[in-house]
C-alpha cells in the first residue's frame, strides 16, 4: 500500500487523538510534575477549533489506517524596529503512531509538511521539543533542524 497525506477533518479526531495519547504517554512519564495522564489528552473542541481555524492546520499521514499527524500554526509576526517581520509556520504536535517509528515514514511525512511550509513562503519552521526527548531530538536533527535558543527552568 501507498501512504497518502492530506489535512485532516473533524472524523479524524479519534485517530489523531489515539497517536497523540501515545505522544501524551512519553511526556508524563518524563516529566509528571508537568504533565498527567487523563482519558482524554487532546480536547474534541479545541481539535475543532484547529480544523476550522483561519491560520491552522491539521495535516495527517495514512496508509491503511492513520499513522502520523501534525498540528500547526502560521503566524505572521509585525514589524518592530528592532525585528524583521516574519512568517513562521510552528508545528504545535507532531506524532507518528509507535507501532511505524523507525520506518522512514516520519521523515517522509515531516518533509511534506516542510515543502508546504515552502509552498505558503514561510520563512521557517519551528517547533519546541523537551530536552528529556532524545529520540525526537534526534529526528528533528535528522531533518536539519538546528537549535534556535533554550527556555530553562529550575524546579522548586
């Protein structure tokens, strides 16, 4: 079978949200003082809401069945004097279904969503990854990304 990638409807919602779960399952044992486990970890309104929004986009990878998604936003940043305006296209969630990790087919797909990002004339990509996430980390930098600054804390 092929894979074949396209935005997502409101239908896909239990599918995403399946894969998302999964994505949920891996930050709450990382990091439980951030994150906790619940039935529902992606909100049906706020999915929705994604779907429907003006400057987001909902974009899935499926063969068969559903494999991998992305959630993203495209934001225009002004112009200040002190900063270029930009178009930036931030990928809020990214996540392949475990079971087809380390089959290529992430990489396939985030390219896709790279060339689109290209297509609308965005300036870059962006995304946040946590540092505790060496396998995503290691993805991303498979895929030329390049780290754009830290956000640190201390916990008390």
């Amino acid at each position: 079978m092929q894979t074949h990638i396209r935005e997502a409807t409101k239908n896909d919602y239990d599918a995403v949200h399946r894969i998302q779960r999964q994505v949920h399952e891996i930050h709450t044992k990382e990091r439980p003082d951030h994150y906790r486990m619940a039935d529902t970890t992606l909100d049906q309104e706020y999915f929705n809401n994604v779907i429907d929004g003006e400057n987001t986009k909902v974009f899935v990878l499926e063969e068969a069945q559903l494999i991998a998604y992305t959630i993203i936003t495209i934001k225009n940043t002004d112009e200040r004097p002190i900063l270029n305006s930009k178009k930036v296209v931030y990928m809020d969630d990214f996540g392949v279904d475990r079971t087809f990790r380390g089959k290529g087919l992430g990489k396939v797909f985030f390219g896709e969503i790279l060339e689109y990002a290209k297509a609308i004339e965005a300036d870059s990509l962006e995304l946040g990854v946590w540092e505790f996430n060496e396998d995503a980390i290691k993805f991303y930098e498979s895929m030329n990304l390049k780290t754009q600054k830290r956000r640190m804390e201390i916990r008390l």
